[in-house]
C-alpha cells in the first residue's frame, strides 16, 4: 500500500468520524426532542446516552466491515506488534549484510601498518636533517603503496613531500608536540598507517604514529612464563605458541608498537627435545620461561627471545 493509498485511508477514516458524529447529534437531537426517557433518566440525559450509543454503534459496525473485508487492518489490529518485531529483524538482518559487505570488501583497515620500513629521528639532527630523511622515507612509502594496494583495487596516492599540501603535513607531523616530547627523551620512531578504512576505488592515504624508541625489555628480562606439570608427555611448541601471546600483550603494554611485537623464537629441535624429556621424567610444577635475547627497542623490529625451563616463573 503506497502513500496515495495511506492518504486516501486517513482521509476516509476522517469523513467517516464526522458521518459518525453527525449521526449521533441528529439520533440525540430527535430523542431530546421527543423528550423520550431511558432507565428512568431525565430527557436531556437520555438524548445524551442515545447520542453517545449510536456513535458507538456505527464505530463499531465500520471496524467490524473493515476487519471482515481488509487483511490489512486486521493484521493492524490484531498483529502489529509482531509486524515491528518482524521488521525489527529484518532491518538487523540487513545491518548485519551491510556490514558484512564493507568487511568482506575492504582492502585496508583504519589503523593498518601501510609499509612494513620505519624510519628513526634522533635528537641529535638538525631540523632540516630530519625533513631530509622524512622526505625520503615518504617518497619510498608512496613507491611501496602504489606497487602493493593499486594492484587490489585502490586508487594511487598522488603527490611528493615537496608539494605545498603535503610539505605542510609533513611539517606538522615533526612539530607535533608528542614528537617533540619523544625528542626530549631520545629518538622516535615513526610509522606510515592507514588513517581510514580504505575499501575498493577509494584513493590510497595514510598517516603516521610516534613511538618513543626506548628500552623496551632488557637484555635477559624474563617477559612471560607458562605452567606446565612434570610427568607429563607435553609439546614444549605449544607452551611456545601460547607464549607468543603474552609476550606481544605485555611488550605492547611497555610502548612497542603492535605491528613489531612478534616473538621472534631462537629455538633448535635439540632444545625441544631436551626440555620434552625433562618435563616427561621430572614430578611437580615446571614453567616454561621467555627472556630477551637482546636488548630490544621499537627499532628491533621483533621481540627475540629464548626460552628456559624453571623451577620459577621468573
């Protein structure tokens, strides 16, 4: 039923209610006239009670021709609290297909490493040593974007650091005041990241993020551990792999960007072995524990670790 159809509805019900009404004052106006009594009530309360009662009784006879020949107003009448729950479903299931379309189809995410370089400005360059390196890094990101995300369906980034636009973000984004505050400490690290969800024909951006290059995990730092029971024929690879997850959550919870806070395992199949036997014949609580092979900073790139069996979880 479309929006004529809608309007001719209210319409009619308008025209009616005024048949209605005019009935019922006629039908009470004869009755006072007659000064005909109901019940033993006075004429004027009768003509009253006549009039109301008529008006009722043709509401009603209307509603009831209506529902009888209309399935549209009976499923209003006696259904419309399903038909908006119906249409509530379908309004999420077609939400949720929307939604799911846009994820399928995307090729970058908000907040997605753009080039896997990075670059490190220290406090020791000058000013226009640092735009020197910025102008080249961003060159070598453009390169690198175009060659990987055009081929999947984007449109090229378009544009140099020297051009007037672009030369003032890039001016901002070394003057930021986190960059400056970072600066104070010792070196930054800068990352190229997409700034929004970038899906199929849409023209390639990004955009940076700072990170303090500092002493992530010193050298020998014990990162993370896992229980495992001796007497036991466990795969030290598991306890491994369950390892990497801690290891990145609590290297990013001290500053290392998420993008670089891989394990990065120096493990050889001696050592595997070594440590399955051991836990197989020994008794009691062991842990598997992960420690800093090096010193590792944002600019290490990964978190390399060894690992070593305690009686410790530290």
């Amino acid at each position: 039923m479309g929006t004529v159809g809608g309007i001719a509805i209210v319409i009619g019900l308008t025209l009616i209610a005024g048949l209605i009404a005019y009935i019922g004052d006629r039908v009470g106006h004869q009755v006072g006239r007659k000064r005909l009594t109901l019940f033993g009530l006075r004429p004027k309360y009768t003509s009253t009670i006549v009039a109301v009662g008529t008006g009722m009784t043709i509401a009603l006879v209307a509603q009831l021709v209506t529902l009888s020949t209309s399935p549209y107003a009976r499923a209003a009448f006696f259904h419309l609290s399903d038909i908006n729950n119906r249409v509530n479903d379908l309004q999420n299931q077609a939400d949720a297909l929307e939604r799911q379309v846009k994820e399928q189809n995307i090729v970058v995410n908000r907040g997605e490493l753009m080039y896997d370089q990075f670059l490190v400005i220290t406090p020791q360059q000058s000013p226009a040593d640092r735009r020197k390196l910025f102008d080249a890094f961003f060159a070598a990101i453009v390169e690198s974007v175009n060659r990987r995300f055009v081929p999947q369906g984007l449109q090229p980034f378009k544009g140099k650091s020297g051009d007037p636009d672009i030369s003032k973000k890039i001016d901002a984004v070394l003057s930021d005041t986190q960059v400056q505050g970072f600066l104070l400490s010792g070196p930054v690290l800068l990352v190229a990241v997409a700034d929004y969800n970038l899906f199929p024909n849409d023209r390639i951006q990004f955009t940076f993020r700072a990170y303090a290059d500092q002493v992530i995990f010193h050298a020998g730092r014990a990162i993370a551990s896992v229980e495992v029971d001796g007497g036991t024929a466990i795969s030290p690879t598991i306890a491994y792999g369950q390892l990497s997850g801690a290891i990145a959550e609590e290297a990013i919870g001290s500053g290392m960007p998420s993008y670089f806070a891989n394990a990065i395992p120096s493990l050889s199949l001696a050592q595997i072995q070594a440590t399955q036997g051991e836990i197989k014949a020994g008794h009691g609580r062991y842990y598997i524990v992960a420690h800093a092979a090096i010193d590792v900073y944002p600019h290490t790139g990964g978190i390399p670790v060894t690992f070593e069996l305690s009686r410790s979880p530290k």
